[in-house]
C-alpha cells in the first residue's frame, strides 16, 4: 500500500509540474497591470514571449523566457532571460532561491546611454554601454559580487558644444570582499587610469590619474586645470564619489 501511495503521489507531482510548465503564459500574464504589463503574450510558462513589456509605464521591449527545470529539483528558479527594444539588446541566466538570493551568469547588454533606455543618465550624456558579466550575486537586495567588464563607448558631453570624451572600461575580478574594479580608458582624448568602488549603500567612489592627450578640446583642458597641478608625467589625481 505504502508503495502505491508513493507511486500515486509521484504521478500526480508529475503531472501538476507538467500541466503548470504548458501551461498557456497568457492564462497568467496579465496584459493590463500598474505595476507591468504586456501589449500581446505567445507560448508558456515554461518558455515564452511577452511582447511590449511596460514596467511600471517605462517601455521594456519584447521580453522573452526559457525555465531551465533541472534546477527546480534543488528548489532554485532558474530562467534564461533576453529583451529587446530598438537598438538596445540584453540576455543572461538568472537564479533565484532562498534567502533572498538572485545570481546573474553570462550577462551580455548593449544599450545606448540614453535616458529614455537607463533612467537616471543626464540628458547631455552621449554614447553607447556593452555589459559582459560572468557572474553578478545579489543578496538581500544588496550587489555582494560582480565579475566581468562593463564599457562606455564614444561618450560625449552635449551639455553645449558637442565634446567628444572618449571610451573606457572597468573590469571586477569577482570574489568576496570590496566591489572594486580597474578603470582604465580605451581611446578618446583623455589617458586615464583608477579604480571604482561600488559601495553597499548603492554608492560609487572613483579614484585615479587622468591626463589629456593631444587635440584634446579646450573645454576638456579647462576643466582638467580644476584638478590642480600635474605631476611630472603630465597626470592630474582625481576623485568623484556619488549614488546611484
């Protein structure tokens, strides 16, 4: 009796797990929400399309999911993600379980600076941004790893006079410990080199040395005299700390 009960009991889980997992998305995803909502759904729950997604009445892109099931049995959710909107495109894995406790892996973006795409960005900034993270752990709604590189290329200030400012990229080697990356540039009119500190208070803190290069416009000139004197290699310290 015993091991009919269990044999009973495995059919129906197993049945519930594939009725949820084909389950039409549109029987679940509401279409009109405040908080999120989409223009139509295709698929299921286990592999589907949202298109026109609005979070929160900021406009997403098409938003798509594929559950890897394998990981519900060690009681995580895990889903492959990607979303796209005009020129903006994103993809990675995310993981979910107990505790709070959301992983991020192979997390590839390309997105304009745009504030339109990343709330938050001056409107006078220009440029593009490539994300290439390996790993991202989040816990508790705090960020307590990060590996990878993220980069902002051929940024401009259009505050007034369209100035160019070149591209740069900062690398987090991951593990525990201080979220600190190298930030180096990769071409543009300023040679710079330093480090980004990301705080858990959702801060930031920016050190390093940084000197024009030749043609380097004049506003960049002037501006760079704020730092005080250079050292005798022409290099100027800098700091900038902030929120995001």
């Amino acid at each position: 009796m015993k091991r009919g009960v269990w044999i009973a009991l495995f059919a129906l889980l197993a049945f519930a797990a594939i009725f949820v997992a084909r389950m039409p998305a549109a029987w679940v995803i509401p279409n009109r929400s405040t908080q999120f909502s989409c223009a139509g759904v295709e698929g299921s729950l286990w592999s589907g399309v949202c298109n026109g997604l609005t979070v929160q009445r900021t406009p997403v892109g098409d938003f798509s999911w594929q559950l890897h099931p394998s990981r519900l049995l060690v009681g995580r959710l895990a889903v492959h993600v990607s979303a796209a909107r005009e020129e903006a495109r994103l993809e990675g894995d995310v993981e979910a379980g107990f505790g709070e406790r959301v992983t991020l892996q192979h997390l590839l973006a390309d997105l304009p600076l745009n504030p339109s795409v990343i709330p938050g960005l001056p409107a006078t900034l220009g440029g593009r941004a490539h994300v290439d993270l390996e790993l991202a752990r989040i816990e508790r709604g705090v960020l307590s790893e990060l590996k990878g590189r993220i980069e902002a290329h051929d940024l401009e200030d259009r505050s007034g006079n369209v100035t160019s400012l070149g591209s740069y990229v900062v690398s987090f080697p991951g593990g525990p410990g201080a979220l600190t990356g190298k930030l180096r540039d990769l071409d543009g009119p300023l040679a710079l080199e330093g480090t980004l500190r990301l705080t858990p208070q959702g801060g930031y803190e920016i050190e390093g040395l940084v000197a024009a290069r030749s043609g380097a416009a004049p506003e960049l000139l002037s501006n760079l005299r704020f730092l005080g004197s250079p050292d005798a290699t022409g290099r100027r310290q800098f700091s900038i700390a902030g929120t995001f």
